[in-house]
C-alpha cells in the first residue's frame, strides 16, 4: 500500500479487505483484464502473451505481537523462465532493508 499512500491521502488508514473485495467486485472483469494487460504491455513488450504467476505467502511464524507479518511476493515469467520480481512486504524494518538495497 505504500504506492497508493502517494497518490490518495489515506485518512482513516489503509482499507480493509471487505472494502478491496467490494471495490473489485464493482469492476467489469474482462474490461479490467483488457485494461491491465494493455498496462503491462506498454511497461513491458517483452511479456507481450506471455504468462506471468503472481504467488504470495506469509513467513511461517513472522507474526509477532506488535509487529505484521512478513509476506514474501513474487511475480514468475512462464514463457522467460525467470523470475521477474520478488521481494518481503510486511515488517517496517524489511522495508527499510528493501528500499535502502541493504540486503
């Protein structure tokens, strides 16, 4: 959610899951996948029908009491045999890590 706190002021925190589930209910899902992919495309031509896994997970046990979970996701070209991204989303500290290449 750290991208859409730069472009929407986020007032009464980040939304709930009931509330992502509405918002993408409301939406036409072919006009949406014709959309996006049209998106990606122009960001990247060299994923032109091509398949692309998106897989997330949580870390076994990085729950911690006052402290979120660390959720680990990565997006799998098919048709490259690459990985095309995959990083931890979760703990400040991971973030920290991630944005200052400290890893």
């Amino acid at each position: 959610m750290t991208g859409s706190r730069r472009h929407t002021p986020q007032l009464n925190g980040i939304p709930s899951h009931d509330t992502f589930d509405r918002a993408f209910a409301a939406l036409d899902s072919k006009q949406f996948e014709a959309c996006f992919v049209g998106w990606m495309s122009g960001l990247i031509p060299s994923l032109v029908d091509q398949i692309v896994a998106i897989d997330g997970k949580t870390v076994p046990g990085s729950h911690q009491q006052d402290k979120r979970a660390i959720h680990q996701v990565s997006a799998y070209g098919a048709g490259l045999g690459l990985v095309l991204g995959q990083g931890p989303h979760g703990r400040q500290e991971q973030r920290n890590r991630r944005d200052t290449g400290a890893d």
